[in-house]
C-alpha cells in the first residue's frame, strides 16, 4: 500500500499545538492558497510511515467547511481527523474523550409563530476509523501518550452537536433546544457540521472526529481557568494518534479506494523519457516535464491533466508548453468577467466548471472548490445559519479567487 496522506484539523492553535507535539521529523512549516500547514510523519505499529498534515482552521462550521475543500483541493488525503475540544451536553466529565459517530448540524430547521422546529443536517463518519478507535478505546496505551496519564479519562462514543454559537451554561434557549432535538447526542462543538458537509460529497475519504471534554456548559469559565482545555486537547491528540498507531492501513481502507497520487498518475512514461529534440511520441501517456523542445505529440491525455487536440508541436521547454495550449477562449472569458460584474457569479463559475472539467484542467480542482464553496454560502443563507454580513464577506473572498484564477488561465 502506497504512503497514505492524512490531515488533521484544529480549530485553536491550543489544539494544534498538541497535535504537532505526536509528529516525527522532518518537519516543515508551509502555505498553500493562503493558508499554513505543518507537515510531519508518524510511524505505525507495522512500522508504515503516514505523512501527517495540520492545519489551525479557527472556530466556527463555515470555517471548517473552507479549509476542509482546501486541504482536499491540495493535499488529496484519504483520511481526515478533527481533533480538539468540546463541551458535554450529558453523561461525559470533563477529561473525558468522544469519538464521534455522527454530528447533527443544530442551525438547520425553521421558526415559526409555535418556536423552532428542527430540520437537522446529520453526518455519519468512517465506519472503518469508528471500528479501530473502539479497538483502541479498549485498553488505555492512549494514556501514555497523553502529558498527565489521564487517569480518570473515559473514551465515548455518541452524537455531536455541531452549532455555531459558544454555549456558556444549560440556562438558555440553544442547551434546551438540544435536550429537546437532540437528545441523542452528548456532546457540542462548533466545526464538525462544516467538516461533515463537505466530507459528505468525498465518500472515498475516510473521516473522524475525537474530542476531548473541556467542560459541562455550566461551569464552562471555571473549567477553562483551571486549565481544562489544553488538558481535553491534549487527550484528543494522543488517543488520534494512538489510533494511528494502532491502525493496520489495509484494514481499514480498501486500495480500491485510495486516490493515485501525483506520482502515481505520471508514472506510466514511454521508452523514449528524456528524448531531444525533433523525437516523435505516439498514443502514450507521458509526463509533460519529459519534453523538450520540437518533440511532437499525437495523444490527448498527458500524465499530468493537461490536455493536447490533434498533433500539436511544444515550442516551450516543459509544462509550460502544455499549459499554454488550454487557454479559455476568449468569448468564454469575456462572458464569465460580464457575470461577475453583474454580480452573477455563480453563473460564471457553472461557466468555468464546464470548461475545466471538460478540458481536464489542471485549474479543475480549485475550480470545484470554488464553485463548493458559494454553494455551501447559498445553502447557509437559505436556512439562515450564518448572518447576512459574513455570507458577504465570504462571498467576495470568493469572488476575488475566480478572477485571480481567470486572470492565471487567459
């Protein structure tokens, strides 16, 4: 099994923090598409070594939703963690860890002249990772991983609440409403309905949420001033990592499932790889870096996305002679900056996903991300989830990146 890619997310950078603390080295600190990642490795019980990558997202779903379609769009991993903490609604202590097996996203419903009626959004996560982290959950090596030895901590597995509000106390309107709709669930945060949203459109992706229990709601200031949530981070962490540890990869995902990664998709070269200039290469599938000027083509698929009609000459050394023959046609482009500036963006971004996916654009991806993005923004706006000002400001950081990304394809 190929080195599988997996990515951790934290909304605070206390939770962060005790994540790194499990990666092995090397380690590197990095920024794509404006975001930081630290890239490090952990090494499982079979001694298979899983490239780890983490990102601090910040609170709140929609944030969450936006990293997850970013880190999807750039890393391709096929498993997803969510580590940190949460409040408990019932049963848990503080200490406490919850493996989550589904998040009910608490702001979807309607109100009306009778009160809130809930029309909630569920997600379900891996069976797969559930059933490893009930064999890990089983004896307490996890602890050891942990900085005080937790030994009081109890690992659980329920529902969680994901909304979009800090609840402070059981004495208000948003404790009562989840007692009341959602009374399966035992724990509350505040990202896991934006990571099960966009999770659910990527089924080949296998996704956890662990948490620790930093409070009870009730004594939610008194807890956090004693130091509860850098200690229910801290035992999140360890148990993720124990898991890894624990986990044999050919177990828990089938290979068939696994998404090839850049290397994979280019390695089929033809016999002639390094050919000078004036060689001729017929119905293959090559890797654009292995050509050199004057080589002629006749094929329409290289290795790397990139697309070539009829027998086309490459005049440039490299990828760059490929991508300059998939340009958007002009029209095209003159017809997605005309709907922008009328404020119909998402007719221009139908426009752009038509292009890419039908040219296999190497743009494909942060294309799609785009157009899943103001798609999760309508939806939210639609049911009222997110205020009328942050749908805005959302809505024009997207905005911006199409006509960045337009400006990159003409």
């Amino acid at each position: 099994m190929n080195q599988l890619t997996i990515v951790i997310f934290t909304p605070l950078q206390l939770e962060f923090e005790a994540v790194i603390r499990h990666l092995e080295g090397p380690r590197r600190s990095f920024i794509v598409d404006k975001a930081a990642y630290e890239e490090g490795f952990f090494t499982n019980a079979q001694k298979e070594r899983y490239k780890i990558i983490v990102r601090e997202t910040g609170m709140r779903n929609m944030e969450m939703a936006l990293a997850t379609e970013k880190a999807i769009a750039a890393f391709q991993p096929q498993i997803v963690f969510l580590s940190g903490i949460a409040g408990a609604i019932k049963d848990l202590n503080v200490g406490d860890v919850i493996v989550a097996n589904k998040v009910s996203y608490s702001s979807a419903g309607k109100e009306d002249k009778d009160g809130f009626k809930a029309r909630p959004e569920v997600y379900y996560f891996s069976e797969s990772l559930l059933a490893q982290a009930q064999l890990t959950s089983r004896n307490n090596d996890w602890k050891s991983r942990t900085t005080d030895g937790a030994s009081n901590a109890r690992v659980f597995f329920g529902g969680i609440v994901a909304d979009d509000k800090v609840i402070a106390s059981v004495k208000n309107p948003t404790y009562n409403r989840f007692r009341k709709h959602y009374n399966d669930s035992i724990s509350v945060d505040m990202e896991s309905g934006g990571l099960g949203r966009v999770l659910k459109s990527h089924p080949t992706i296998h996704c956890l949420v662990v948490r620790g229990i930093s409070d009870q709601l009730s004594n939610k200031s008194e807890a956090d001033a004693h130091g509860s949530q850098p200690a229910a981070a801290d035992r999140a962490a360890a148990f993720v990592f124990q898991l890894l540890y624990d986990m044999d990869p050919s177990g828990v995902i089938d290979s068939k499932g696994l998404r090839l990664t850049p290397d994979e998709k280019t390695s089929n070269l033809v016999s002639g790889k390094g050919n000078n200039d004036g060689n001729n290469i017929m119905n293959s599938t090559i890797h654009a870096k292995e050509f050199h000027q004057g080589n002629k083509i006749t094929i329409k698929h290289t290795g790397s996305g990139d697309i070539v009609s009829g027998d086309k000459t490459i005049h440039n050394h490299g990828a760059k002679g490929l991508d300059n023959l998939i340009k958007i046609p002009e029209q095209a482009l003159s017809e997605m900056h005309t709907l922008v500036a009328k404020a119909r963006v998402e007719e221009a971004l139908e426009l752009l996903l038509d292009f890419v996916r039908k040219n296999n654009h190497p743009f494909k991806l942060e294309a799609i991300q785009l157009s899943s993005s103001w798609k999760i923004l309508n939806s939210d706006e639609i049911k009222g989830m997110e205020t009328s000002n942050d749908i805005r400001i959302e809505k024009s950081k997207i905005t911006n990146r199409l006509l960045l990304l337009l400006n990159k394809m003409q």
